[in-house]
C-alpha cells in the first residue's frame, strides 16, 4: 500500500514538472487532451482557466462582477486610475489562481487515468485523488468568487447601478 501511495506521488511529481515545463512553452492553440478520460473541452478548459462547470454562478446570480468585464467599461464607469489598479490586481490574481488550480486538475487526472489504466489503482488512492479533485474544485470556485466579492467592493454604487445597466442593454 505504501509503495503504491510513494510510487503515485513520484510519478504525481515528475508529470507536474513535465506539465510546467509543457504549458510554458506550448502555444495559445487548442489543444488535444493528453489525459484520455478528459474531453478535448475539458482539457483546455482546465488550462486556461476557463470556468465550464459554472461555479461562480452564485456571483453573478446576485451581481458580483468580475474585474475583467469591469474594465471592458472603464471609460462609461468613469473608473479612477486608483480603481483600474486594484482591478487589475484582482483580474492578475485570478488569471493565475485559475490557471494553477486547471493545471493541478489536469495532472490529478492524469494520474488516476494512468493507475487505472495500469490496473494499480486501489480504494485507498480513488479515495486521495478524488478528495484532492474536490480540494482543486473548491479552491478554483474560492478564488472566482472571491474576485467577485473583491470587484463588488472596488465600485461605488452608482458605478454598479451603472454597470447592471450595461449588462441588461447587452
């Protein structure tokens, strides 16, 4: 049990410094998945950081923006440089909160593909890689609504009255 759990996590390991290596130098295109159990949807998805399973759809629900669509109408808003800043500190946090978590998801994946695969998985390490999948998800939904949240804060309220109404004309 305890070589199948240290072998997992070397292999865990040399796929994540592989993966690094592999996004850094990989172009903006779509890409295949690499990880059979993963659409070719999901997997840039993942990567990017795109949100496919909705789950800051509390936030907008309730009308949190997001510092990106925010700043698409800095100019209407009338958003003081001091705003624009913080903005894109929130929008800078984000992008790259998302894009570690879909990493760590898509190397998860790629692990429990690979120890079924290989017929060496177990109820023991379904149990770890799965807990960690919903320990990525939380964390994934964690950081859009705390972009939200922290976009909310940075407008006053007649730029959110004002912002609203741009998204209904829209």
């Amino acid at each position: 049990m305890i070589k199948i759990l240290l072998r997992s996590a070397i292999l865990f390991c040399l796929l994540a410094s592989a993966q690094t290596l592999w996004a850094q130098t990989d172009s903006v295109t779509v890409k295949h998945s690499t990880v059979k159990i993963l659409t070719d949807q999901q997997y840039n998805a993942y990567l990017s950081g795109d949100d496919i399973n909705n789950l800051a759809y509390v936030a907008t629900l309730y009308r949190y923006p997001y510092p990106d669509q925010v700043l698409k109408y800095k100019t209407h808003l009338k958003l003081s440089a001091q705003q624009i800043t913080k903005l894109n500190e929130i929008n800078s946090t984000l992008k790259m909160k998302k894009t570690e978590v879909g990493l760590s998801i898509v190397q998860n994946e790629r692990v429990i593909d690979s120890l079924f695969r290989t017929r060496k998985i177990n109820e023991a390490t379904i149990v770890f890689y799965t807990n960690r999948y919903g320990l990525y998800q939380g964390e994934y939904r964690g950081a859009l609504l705390i972009a939200g949240y922290n976009t909310r804060k940075v407008l006053n309220p007649v730029q959110l009255t004002q912002y609203n109404e741009l998204l209904n004309h829209n």
